[in-house]
C-alpha cells in the first residue's frame, strides 16, 4: 500500500511511502492484541494494595462471649472477621501482576494494530522535521495542517527528538514516542496515527530485525 507524505504544512510533497505489506497488511489477530494489551496493563500496576487481617487490626484479643449457647456466629475477640471494625478475610496482599508473553505473539500484536490503523485510513505519514527549542502552539498548528487535531494522535519519530516531545507533552490529545517504544496499546490507544518518513523504514527495520 502506498500513502503519500505530507510536508509540516499539510501539503502533498508527491513522494509515496510504500507501507510493507507484511508488517501493516496482515490480517489483525485480536486475540494476540487482547494478550499484550492486557500485559502492558498489568505491568502498569504497582501492586502495593493492601488490607489488614484480624492479627494486624488494632483492638483487645479478650475473648468477647462464649463458645456455644449465645444463639449466634462462633467469634473470639473484637478484632474478629464478623465484626463491624474486625480484620479483613483473604484481603488483597502485595503482588507483581507482570507475566511473559511471547516475542513472536507482541510482534504479532502490533502487526495487527498497525493493520487495524491502515483498514481505518488513520495513518499519515509526514516529512521528517524538528523543532530548535520545545514550542506548543508550532506542534499544534502542525497538527491543524495534518488534520489530525480533533482527535488523539500518536506522532512516531525514527529517533528521539526531545524538543518535539516538550513541545507535545502539555497537550492532552498529543503523544510523542519513538520506533523503540512503539507497543499495541499506545497504537489503538490512538485515533490517528502520524508517521515520520524515517519512521516507517525504521519499524520495517525493528520488524524484521
């Protein structure tokens, strides 16, 4: 598939870019995206919840009432699980929720979100470009050009590009990451997905590294 490449004013600088069919033509698994989306989740989690057990709730251990013949639940001090203020039964504990997936099943997965971009027509690709100091309002007006500023982006750069990130970090609808950091979730996290020129022969690159 061929898209052509827009200059930072929006318009047509008749080059074409031919996206390689292998990487953005598959036809999309979901359930390997389902997979490392579910991953990239989990490894947000810091997993630090936690709830107290009658041993660490603070109160009497004073046994309360008898064992038998009160006509109610069996309970022992106040800090009993039956009791209003009591310890917590099976409450959640510290824990690392990361688990493996497989190389072959991630790159699958962002094959397929790339395939889903190109099926939706939410793929740009634009000419390489960088800003001399971090400028908001010039990444804004530039994403006016490249109509794609209603709704959320993701600009990818072949290389990191620190001016251009400053310049899109303010911006709630905006997200500046490079070839290296390109996962599944920020692809469909997207509505509209904006490729350098460089960054298109980068991810053909990474793909068949």
């Amino acid at each position: 598939m061929e898209l052509s490449v827009l200059n930072i004013q929006g318009e047509d600088t008749g080059k074409k870019v031919t996206l390689n069919d292998a990487i953005f033509g598959i036809e999309p698994n979901d359930h390997a995206i389902y997979l490392d989306v579910k991953q990239y989740l989990a490894n947000q989690r810091q997993g630090t919840h936690k709830s107290k057990e009658r041993s660490e709730v603070s109160g009497s251990t004073r046994k309360l009432i008898r064992q038998k013949g009160g006509g109610g639940a069996r309970r022992g001090d106040i800090n009993s699980p039956v009791l209003v203020g009591g310890g917590r039964v099976f409450g959640p504990k510290p824990r690392d929720y990361e688990f493996k997936l497989n190389k072959k099943v991630k790159s699958l997965a962002r094959k397929s979100a790339l395939a889903y971009k190109v099926k939706n027509n939410a793929i740009v690709v634009v000419e390489d470009f960088a800003f001399e100091a971090p400028k908001t309002k010039e990444f804004i007006t530039i994403a006016k050009n490249l109509k794609v500023a209603d709704r959320k982006l993701l600009l990818v750069l072949s290389e990191k590009n620190n001016f251009v990130y400053l310049s899109a970090r303010n911006l709630e609808k905006a997200n500046v990451i490079t070839v290296s950091e390109l996962n599944t979730y920020k692809i469909l996290d997207a509505a509209n997905l904006v490729l350098t020129e460089s960054s298109v022969a980068a991810i053909e690159k990474l793909f068949n590294a």
